[in-house]
C-alpha cells in the first residue's frame, strides 16, 4: 500500500476529512454520497499514487458504494500539512475508459 493511501486511510477513520467545493459538485453529478465515500474508503483499492503531486501527495482509489458499485476517488492531503484527509474528485468511471475491474486506464 501507498504511504499516501494509508495515511488517507488513517486520517478518515479520525475523521479528520474535507469535501473540495469540486468533489461536492461531481459526487452530486454521479449521485454518490458522502457516506458512500467515508465508509468505503477503509477497503480502497489504489489505482494510481501521486506522491510527489505540487499540491500535496494524493492517490487515485477504487472504491465500492453499498450496492457494490465501483467509484474512483482522488484523495489528497495538503502540501506542507499532515492533515486533513481531502476528497478532490469522485466519479462513477466510465466503462469504455476503464479495465473490466477498474483499475487500468483503456
């Protein structure tokens, strides 16, 4: 596992957490709600690590909601900070851009 996600994974279950203004706008876009994200993120999956991103590190998850749907997820942590745990972006990924299982970009 990334350094990056665990600490993700660390931060949510202190709940130590912030929704961007964009994350809000796409998880209302996709009907994802937070809760799907806060619960599912316990049991992410990494997808792609950004270590060294300008902002701050940050990951790109797959997760699952409740109906065990897939939901990618783009976390990140600030630069210069340890905390919070923040949703960038959340979507429902697209089928003909993805593998079957939603981890390999097409």
């Amino acid at each position: 596992m990334s350094r990056t996600l665990q600490l993700i994974k660390e931060l949510v279950a202190r709940g130590e957490i912030r929704i961007s203004e964009h994350g809000y706008d796409e998880l209302a876009a996709d009907d994802i709600s937070v809760e799907d994200i806060l619960s599912g993120v316990a049991a992410a999956d990494l997808v792609e690590d950004y270590p060294d991103y300008f902002k701050g590190p940050s990951v790109l998850v797959l997760q699952k909601d409740p109906d065990g749907l897939p939901i990618h997820v783009v976390w990140g942590i600030p630069k210069g900070a340890g905390t919070p745990a923040v949703v960038v972006t959340a979507y429902r990924p697209e089928k003909d851009k993805w593998s079957d299982d939603f981890k390999t970009r097409l």
